[in-house]
C-alpha cells in the first residue's frame, strides 16, 4: 500500500517529471483527479456558454426595456410641456410644435416625435413631407380614452418602440396625442456594441476557471496520490477497519468544535449515539463531563491526562492535526483507566488539602486576638477535615507571657467546634488539666503529635474522665489526632482533631496534614501572644503615667474618666495640681498617635507640667515653656535619627505580625517626636472664684452654671505644642459662680471618624445640658453614655471640676507700712484672728514666721506690702511686696549675724516658697492645723538652734 501512495509522480526526490507529462497525467481519467478534471472543465465549459447567452438576451431585454421608458419619459414630457395644450388648439399647430418638437427630439436622442390630431393626421414628423398624412402604426383608440399607450410597432421610419400620450382639454376632451418613438434598429446596435465585452469577459472567466480547476485538481492529485477510484475504496475500507479494531477510543474534531469521526470504542467509553459523528454534533452537546468537554473543545494538547465518564476514568491524548497536514481540527484518544480510581481519589484528597492549607493561611490570624486566633483554627478544620474540633492553650499564652509546658500546667479551652457547646465535656473558658498518659498530655510533654486510630480501644484517653469519655464515645466519635501548637520553639497549647463513625477514621498519613494546619495556627497564636504582651505592657506604662489617685483639696469636687482606644493605648493625660494659696491647677493634654512611643512622650510632658507648676508659672508662661521644650525634644530627635546607622532600629523592637502597639516608630529608627502634642491648662483660685485658662491646639472647655445652662466660654487658641514658633501665648479669666462645672476632655470624645467635631461638640452640649445638676461623677457618667462611639479610635480623658469658694469668714488681710515699728501691731492682729479660728495651738509658730517674713519685706521690699492669712485644709501665711528679687535659703557662717530667718521658717512650715505677681512677689507658707508640729521636727527654736553647732552663744 505505501508503495502505491508513492507512484505517479508522488513528489519524491527519485521522480522529476516534465511539464507535458504533468498535464497528460493530470487529463488522464485514469486516476481520480484526472476524472475530477475533464467532469470541472466540462462544466465549466457548459457554465460559460450559458451565461453568455443569458447575458446576450439580458442585454436585448434591458436595452428594449430602457427604450420604453425613455420613449415614454419623452411623450409625457413633451405633451405636458408649457405652450403644447395651447399650440394643439391654435389655427396652425404645426407651425408652433414642429419646432419644438425638433428641437427635443435632437436633445433627447429619440428617433421621432410626432403630434397628430384625434382622426390621426400628422401636425409634427422628422420628415416634413409625412406632415398632414395619416398616422401608420397600431391603433391608437386607447390613447383617445385617456390612456398612455406603449408598443413596439412598424412605422414610416421601420420597426420601433413608441409611446403615445394623449393631451387633454381642460373641460376633458382629448384636443391631440403625442407619439415619441426609438427604432429597435439603434437599440440593438447598443447589445452590438456589449457583445465583444461579453464575450471576452467570457473567455476569461474559462480561463480563470480553468486554472482554478488545474490547482485544484493537482491538490486533490497529491492528496490521492494518484489512486483511481478502486484503489481508494480498497485502502478506505482497510483504514476503517483498523479504526474500529483497536482497543482505543479514536474521535476527530474540527476547528468548529463538531465531532467529524468516532470509532466503536469511544462511542463505548463516552456512550455516544451511533449518528453523534455522522450528524456533526457539537461536543459541547454531547452531554460529557465540563471539564472533558472544556479539553476537547479547547485545541490545546494534552498527555494522560485523567477525566471522569460516566464510572470511567479516561486518559486522554489530544493532539491538533494541522501540523501534520490536515485540516485544523484535533485527533483524541482515550484510555480506559477506571484502575486509577483510587490514585485519582487520593489525587483529590490531596488537591482539596492543598485548598484547605491555602484557606487556613487566609482566615488564620486576621486578628491579634489570642482566643479568636484559636476559634478560626477551629472553624477551618470543621468539617473539612474534622468533625469536632477542641483547642487548649495554656494560661500564661493569655497573659502574653512564655509559657512552659508541663504535666501540671493548666490550659483554658478557647474554642470547640462541631458539637454544640453545652454538649461539650468542657466549655469555652473552662480551666483544665490533663491526666499524665493521655493522648493530650503526652503530645505536650513530647511536643510530637499523637494518633487515636479507634478511641474505643484506647485505654490512656480514657483516663481523663471515664464518664465523660463514655459520652463522647457515645456521641459516635471514634479518632483522634492531638497536635501540640508550637511555635519559634515554645509549646503554646495542643489542639485535638476528632472524627465520628460518619467519617473515615485519621490514618498516618493525615498527621503531617494535621501538623501543617496547626503549625500555621500556632504562628498566629504567638504572634497574638506577643502583641498581648506589648500590649499590656503598653497600657501598664501608661496607666503608672496617668494619676494614680487625686490630690487632696478644698477649690474644687473633681471627677475623671479615661478610655484607651480600641486600637491601643495613647497619649491622653489629665492632671490636677494643687497650688499655692489653695489655688489649683487642671491640666488636659493630647500626644497624637498610639503605642509605646505616645505614652512616654506624654509621661515626658506630665511630668514638664508638674515641674513647671512647681515654679508657680501663670498658664500663659507655662505653656510657652512647655512649647520651647517640646522643640528642643523634637530637634534631639531629628538629629540622633539622623546620626543612626541606615537599617538600624535604635531601642525598638519589631516583633512579626505586632504593629499596633509600635505606630509612631520611624522605619529608619527613632521615634517620630512630639510634634502634634496639644494641651490646656487652668488656674482655678477659690478665694477670687476666677479661672485663667490657656490653650495649644487642644479643644476649648465647656462651662455648666449652677443653673443648669451650658456655654462654651471663649479662649484663644494657640499653636500646637512644637509649633509655636515663639508665638505668645493668650488668656483667659473666667469668673465662676460657685457650683459651676468646668468640663476639660481631649478631642477624642467630640472628634470620631464617623463625626466632624461640629457634631461633637453639638452632642457635648445637649448631654451636659440634660445632666447638667449632676455631681462630676454623674456628668462624667451621663456625657460617656452619650457620645462614647461603638469603636473608639483614639483615647479619650474626661474632667469635671465643681468649683468652691473659701468664704471672707476664713482669709484675712493687711496692709503692712514700711516701718519696723509695725511689725509687733500685725503680728498681734494676726495672732487675734488664729484664736478666732480655733487655731490657738500654732500661734507661736505662726507668730515666728510672720515675723521673719514681714520683717524681710519691711527691710527688703518696697510698698505695697501685704499680709494674708488663709485658712483652709492648711494654714496658710502670705506676706507680698511690690519688688521681685526672691529669697534664697542658705547656711549662715559663724561670723554672720543675719541669715538664719529663712531657716526657721522652712523648720516650721510644711512648705514655703515664693511666686511672682505682675506687681511684685508673694513669700508663702504652709502648715498643719494639728498642733504646728512636724513629725519628728524641732518643739521649740531652742531645738532648732541647737542643731547648729558652730552658732556662738548669745
């Protein structure tokens, strides 16, 4: 057979015919395509003769057809035209239209144009000789009806076509008739004229033909190989014999995705209808599986690759015939291979594990939740690969600490799934620890984990609780697979695996999957375990910055909350400062951002503030201070950042997956400074009932009168600690009724991410105004239950101060001349009014003070001098003078006879100090009402000047 696909003349090397052979092979009707030739070419022939008649008489009838139109376009034009009515019925008509009728017949190229009366007779005729006579053609009694008549007919002039139209009177009879003819002579010259175009469009249409007929015949001549028609039948039914034999699916598919050829056994193993080929059905109807169907009707090639038909699995080949020299299309085979189920079942176990690794890594850790952490590892493994899920941690995993793994270590279960929780042995939140042997116990000492095949036959886990484990048995679950969670090489707690009969029981090979799953669970359950410990940590360092009790004082009843953010700990600060003269300081303050950088930066500024009071500086002054130190924070900063090594991190720790808790770190190291810090700061003076206020960046007060009305009092803002660029400081003085409520908060309770702080102040003032009677602590309470949001973003501190005043009945004052005389008539007037108040027991330390002090300011200041005595939780003296220089306390030498005042003072005095005044100074002294004595201090100025052994007697 191959020997015959290779004869006459099949291209090979050994065969070089000439061109004359070729063609005397290619019209011999030996051979198939030598049929096929002489069968095209007669057609042809046939084709082209045919249509060169059709297209002769096609013309003749086109040339006639347009020769009635124009010759009816013409009558009707010329009997219509402007003058011919009027020329009919004129004394000599043919004197008028013989013209025309002349002239219109030369434009339009027409053979006559003739008008004639009703009985015929000629008014018009190319031949003037004819006018007068008798029209000569066909009857035109249908024209003197009305009717345009069009004929082919023999006139003077030969055969010709006319029209003839008759013209009308306008009271409707016919007054003449207009007859414009072509002769069928001249149109038949027209087809004349076509026809050697015809004829050579003809010729080359065979020609075209022809050689289309030669290219295609030779194509089918190699495709054949030259084989006559028996030959071709003999080796076709050989071919569809050996197609149908072979134990092996056999389908051809076209380009378009129709099925061309299937042998017997892919109609057996696909269980197509016997027609599926023979019909050119699409694959796609076929009914086959989608993805088989998507491979068939894809093109693409493939190699064994196994597919579901029906209970059949298949391998199959595909491989596209064009390169080969076909047509585009695919050849399949297919492969009966129903023997690999079970390696295609392990094939999809492996496949739907790979998936389910895949989704633990997505839904595993989505928080820093150490007990949501441990829910999703459950709510992914149940059912997908367990039915029931337990997971235990052990107690110090919650508290962020590292634990340690013993027999005696005790676990909380934080998460069960698959069962309902009141049917579970132990609840979510339950406390407990494994009995020593146990599958759970042995997995966390061996840090290995440990296979159950059968739990009915396992002695060890029964240990745990005999009536318990009867239940569970019970409740049908027969494996268990128990994993300890480790991570970074600490054991974090163990998670159990369970399967019921409803399931096939875990096997060896399901631990190293179990193991993978709780792997990357114990990666996020430590990394929540780290955050909780940073976390804490943080909140720690920031509850020890904030105040941990209020001091004591009589100016003001105050109230505070303070809430972190739910996204860690920040910056917020409230502070209450007792002063001088039974003043009293408040102090709000807000360092933007979150995390341990926030919180010690706003330790840092507590602790300016405090320091800064202690100098009993005006708001004004202090808040200018606060500012200049803020600036020289952020320039040292700046610059150690920029001394710091690329890549390095100074002091901070990263931990993986904590971030919260470590914002406002820069990536190159170094924190991000102070810049953003705001404050408010008020002097509350219960004797004068006045408030000065001063602001950086920090939101303004709130004020609620004694009778309930709520205002927000006006006070000039300045710029945000650190950018104040030396820009002054403004104030504001307040006078406050008593039982005024003053309300200090940071932006955190009138600013969300859901609020602009229009609204929040709006909100402020309506849940004030409705509690505004209140004591602190229930303003406090009523204004958070109002304007908390559901999930704060940022920190928020909350201080209500009611104020008080210290009556007239307990200060007293005088004015002090500047004459040492008057020294003994003050101190007498002032021991006068200690007996009034009950205070006899400290006269002569009060006496001894007041006169050192108002001596100092007779000798040393200038006027006006005063003396102020106020009596409160403490005695307090002031004595002020109208010059600034401040006293200093020193140690007097031998020699010395003065000095010493002071030191008897600070001896006697609780405490003692100097503040300024826009007037001059104020030296002020503290002490106790009890008996004027400190503890373990001296009885008496004996006492005292014995403690100085190099002072001489006197």
């Amino acid at each position: 057979m191959r020997e015959k696909f290779r004869r006459d003349g099949d291209g090979s090397q050994d065969s070089s015919p000439s061109v004359g052979n070729r063609l005397r092979e290619l019209v011999t009707a030996h051979s198939v395509a030598g049929q096929v030739f002489v069968v095209q070419l007669a057609l042809v022939l046939l084709l082209i003769v045919a249509a060169a008649v059709a297209l002769v008489f096609q013309a003749q009838s086109s040339v006639m057809d347009d020769a009635r139109q124009r010759s009816r376009v013409g009558a009707e034009s010329f009997a219509h035209a402007p003058g011919t009515l009027a020329a009919m019925k004129s004394a000599d008509p043919s004197a008028v239209l013989q013209p025309q009728a002349e002239a219109t017949r030369k434009a339009t190229g027409v053979d006559y144009i003739v008008a004639f009366r009703p009985d015929g007779v000629r008014w018009t005729h190319p031949d003037p000789r004819l006018i007068g006579k008798r029209v000569v053609g066909p009857s035109f009694r249908e024209a003197l009806k009305g009717r345009t008549l069009t004929d082919t007919f023999t006139s003077a002039l030969g055969t010709a076509v006319a029209t003839v139209v008759p013209v009308r009177d306008r009271s409707g009879p016919v007054v003449g008739l207009v007859s414009v003819g072509i002769r069928a002579e001249r149109a038949n010259q027209r087809v004349e004229h076509q026809l050697p175009l015809l004829l050579g469009s003809a010729a080359g249409a065979l020609l075209l033909v022809s050689g289309g007929a030669v290219l295609v015949n030779r194509r089918l001549r190699r495709q054949t190989h030259g084989l006559d028609p028996a030959e071709m039948r003999r080796m076709y039914d050989h071919h569809d014999a050996v197609l149908h034999a072979v134990r092996e699916g056999v389908l051809i598919i076209g380009s378009d995705g129709r099925l061309m050829l299937a042998n017997d056994e892919a109609r057996r193993l696909l269980d197509l209808p016997e027609d599926a080929d023979q019909e050119r059905r699409p694959v796609a109807e076929l009914g086959l599986d989608p993805r088989l169907d998507a491979l068939l009707t894809s093109g693409r090639e493939a190699t064994d690759e196994v597919y579901l038909a029906g209970d059949r699995l298949l391998a199959v080949n595909v491989r596209p015939t064009a390169p080969f020299g076909g047509p585009a299309g695919s050849a399949v085979t297919l492969r009966d291979t129903t023997e690999l189920r079970v390696l295609a079942g392990r094939a999809e176990v492996a496949q739907e594990r790979l998936k389910l690794i895949y989704d633990a890594g997505l839904r595993i850790g989505t928080t820093l939740d150490v007990g949501r952490t441990a829910a999703e590892l459950a709510d992914v493994a149940v059912p997908r690969f367990a039915d029931v899920v337990s997971v235990e941690l052990l107690e110090p995993v919650l508290r962020g600490d590292e634990p340690e793994a013993s027999l005696s270590s005790d676990l909380r279960r934080m998460a069960v799934r698959g069962v309902p929780e009141d049917s579970a042995i132990y609840r979510v939140g339950d406390v407990l620890r494994f009995v020593p042997g146990t599958p759970m116990a042995t997995s966390l000492a061996s840090r290995r984990t440990v296979l159950v095949p059968d739990l009915r036959r396992s002695e060890e886990w029964r240990r745990q609780d005999l009536e318990a484990t009867q239940r569970v048995l019970d409740a049908r679950i027969r494996s268990l697979i128990s994993v300890p969670l480790q991570a970074r090489g600490v054991v974090l707690g163990v998670a159990s695996f369970w399967r019921s009969d409803h399931s096939d029981d875990f096997e060896d090979e399901d631990l190293t999957f179990a193991e993978e799953l709780a792997a990357r669970a114990a990666i996020s359950i430590d990394n929540a375990r780290r955050y909780t410990r940073e976390h804490t940590t943080a909140v720690t360092l920031q509850r020890s910055l904030l105040p941990q009790a209020l001091p004591e004082q009589s100016a003001l009843e105050v109230a505070h909350r303070y809430l972190p953010a739910q996204a860690g700990v920040g910056g917020d600060w409230f502070d209450v400062i007792p002063l001088p003269g039974t003043r009293v300081a408040l102090v709000v303050g807000d360092v933007v951002g979150h995390g341990l950088h926030a919180a010690a930066t706003m330790g840092r500024l507590r602790t300016a503030v405090h320091n800064f009071s202690a100098l009993d500086l005006p708001p004004d002054e202090l808040l200018n201070h606060l500012d200049e130190l803020v600036s020289h924070i952020d320039t040292d900063e700046a610059r150690a950042a920029s001394r710091r090594p690329e890549g390095t991190d100074g002091d901070a720790v990263a931990w993986p997956g904590i971030g919260s808790d470590t914002e406002g770190m820069r990536p190159g190291g170094g924190g991000t400074g102070i810049t953003g810090a705001t404050c408010l700061y008020a002097i509350y003076d219960p004797v004068s009932g006045r408030a000065t206020v001063a602001r950086a960046g920090h939101p303004g007060p709130a004020l609620v009168h004694p009778d309930g009305s709520v205002a927000f009092p006006e006070v000039p803002v300045s710029p945000p600690l650190g950018l104040g660029a030396s820009v002054p400081v403004e104030t504001a003085e307040l006078t406050l009724a008593e039982g005024s409520r003053l309300v200090l908060y940071t932006d955190g309770l009138v600013e969300d991410r859901d609020r602009d702080i229009d609204t929040g102040l709006a909100m402020l003032h309506t849940a004030l105004a409705s509690g505004g009677r209140r004591d602190p602590d229930g303003i406090c309470a009523a204004v958070l239950d109002a304007m908390l949001p559901e999930h704060p973003s940022d920190d928020i501190a909350l201080l209500v101060a009611r104020t008080r005043l210290l009556g007239p009945s307990r200060v007293a004052e005088w004015d002090v001349p500047s004459d040492p005389a008057a020294v003994a008539p003050i101190r007498a007037a002032c021991m006068r009014k200690l007996e009034s108040w009950g205070l006899a027991a400290i006269e002569f330390t009060t006496e001894l003070i007041l006169s050192e002090l108002i001596t100092n300011a007779i000798r040393y200041g200038t006027q006006p001098i005063q003396v102020r005595l106020l009596h409160d939780r403490t005695l307090i003296c002031e004595v002020s003078d109208g010059t600034s220089a401040s006293p200093h306390l020193r140690r007097a030498a031998i020699t010395d006879e003065g000095g010493r005042g002071l030191f008897l003072v600070a001896q006697f005095a609780q405490r003692w100090g100097t503040r300024y005044t826009p007037g001059g100074k104020v030296i002020w002294t503290e002490q106790s009402l009890d008996d004027g004595q400190q503890e373990g201090g001296p009885d008496s100025a004996e006492d005292i000047l014995d403690q100085w052994d190099d002072v001489p007697a006197l």
